[in-house]
C-alpha cells in the first residue's frame, strides 16, 4: 500500500532537477539573446536529469512544460489574429526532441496528451498525431542556426507585403531585432525542401523573414522571443502598407547607417539578469 511518502519524494526529486537547471517554471529577463523561457529552462532540467540520474520521470516533467508553453502560445497567434484556424504552426526544441503543433488539430482541442516530437531527422518519438506538414522548414532552421523555438504564422498584413517586395523596406528601427532587413523567401510548395531552403537563404544573418504568397516565420532563444519577432514583424509590415497608401507621398525610410545604430543599442535593450 502507497501512501504520501511517494509522491513527496517524487517531487522532492522534480524540484532538484528543476533547482539544478535555474528553475524550469520561471524566466529569466535579461538581453534578447539571452532571454530564457520555461521551455530553454526545461532543456536544462532535461540535462540535469540525465547527470543526475533521475531518468524519465523528469524528463517527462520537463517535456510537459515544454508542450504546455507551446500550446499557450500556439493559441496566442489565433487570439492575436495572426493566423486563422489551423495556419501556421509553432516548435519547440529541447534537447535533441523538437516539439511541434500537429497538422490539422484546432490549437484551442490541443492536450497535455496531445503533445508531439520528433528527432533533428524527422523521426516521430513523441505522440500519435502526425507532426506539422511544415516540420521539413522548422528541422532546417533548428540544424542549420541556434534557434531554439520557431513561430510560423499566415499574419495578413506580412504576406500582403510578400506578394509586393522582395525585402520589407526599413519602415522602423526595429528591423535591428532580427538581424536587420527582412528578406522574402522566394515562393515554394508548402511543406517541402524547396521551401526550407529557400528560407534558410533568406534568414542568413535573421532572426525572422517573409515567405513570398504565404507568411512570416521568426525564431529565438525562446518561445517568447520567437513570438515576439513574429508580431513585430507583422507590425512592421502593417506600418509600412499604411503609410504606403497614402496618395502622392512615398514613406520615410531609414538608412543602413541608422539601422544599425538602432541595432546596436537594441541588444543592450531590457533587463538585466
């Protein structure tokens, strides 16, 4: 017969893994690049648990954190209008599983038992639901740059500004955030090679690009950084289709000179740890 000893101990357990990595619930503020979400904290407690000995208990702790963090943010790009109905998707990586929105699945019916991951091949070694028609783009990201996290979004006023330039003229300084620039992937099929490659080109040097007649895409450090590049994006499109529509006047634009300058002084931006 079990009693309360046992599940105390368990958790006992899970708080050490959790103390070990620097806490997987919580976030760290600091610059951008180095802003920590549950999600890069859970990857910590997933190596804690490995030098610790503490095996899969933790780990699948560390991963329903994670899901659970992509799930809130998932629904974040609906209630934020920038997608609609089952467009876009969203991962996560931790450790070597990216954690990825299923195709076809409404985020607000997603579960805790819903979650799905794959290996950095495309190996499905999480769920039953298939993974996101779009995982050859978000696999190419995570084994070709840093990332960590990846927001995918159909936003509206980002793909209007696809379909018209080949990269969104410096409307706003905080084009800075993402490396500078932000280019548009020439058009491909979704969901193949031919599209990931064509946007890892035009993230060569970004955090974020357009994806010509179809989107944006942004990652980062953490969930909450790749969203965040992806909604400044979609804003930074919107300022500049508004002020293009004015008749007889052409927008103000900023030189590369004074983007960088802004550049600069944004990666100093925030909070210090």
């Amino acid at each position: 017969m079990t009693d309360g000893h046992d599940a105390r101990d368990g958790q006992d357990r899970l708080d050490e893994v959790e103390r070990r990595a620097g806490d997987a619930r919580g976030e760290r503020y600091g610059r951008d690049d180095e802003r920590e979400g549950p999600a890069a904290a859970a990857a910590q407690a997933a190596g804690a648990a490995d030098v610790t000995g503490e095996g899969q208990d933790a780990r699948d702790a560390v991963i329903a954190a994670a899901w659970a963090e992509l799930v809130t943010t998932a629904r974040r790009t609906v209630t934020d209008g920038l997608v609609v109905g089952t467009s876009g998707n969203v991962s996560v990586r931790v450790g070597d599983t990216v954690l990825v929105t299923p195709t076809g699945v409404p985020y607000d019916r997603l579960k805790p038992s819903d979650a799905v991951g794959v290996d950095l091949d495309g190996r499905q070694v999480l769920g039953s639901l298939r993974p996101t028609s779009e995982l050859p783009m978000h696999l190419t990201v995570y084994r070709e740059t840093d990332a960590r996290a990846v927001v995918h979004t159909h936003a509206a006023h980002a793909t209007a500004v696809s379909t018209l330039v080949p990269e969104l003229p410096l409307i706003h300084y905080m084009a800075g955030a993402v490396g500078g620039p932000v280019r548009v992937a020439p058009y491909a099929t979704y969901g193949t090679p031919e599209l990931a490659a064509n946007v890892l080109r035009a993230l060569d040097g970004r955090a974020a690009c357009l994806l010509q007649n179809h989107g944006t895409l942004a990652h980062g450090a953490s969930l909450d950084q790749a969203y965040d590049r992806t909604a400044q994006l979609e804003w930074m499109c919107r300022v500049w289709l508004l002020a293009s529509s004015v008749p007889g006047l052409a927008p103000n634009l900023l030189s590369p000179a004074q983007l960088e300058e802004a550049g600069e002084r944004l990666r100093g931006y925030g909070q210090r740890a």
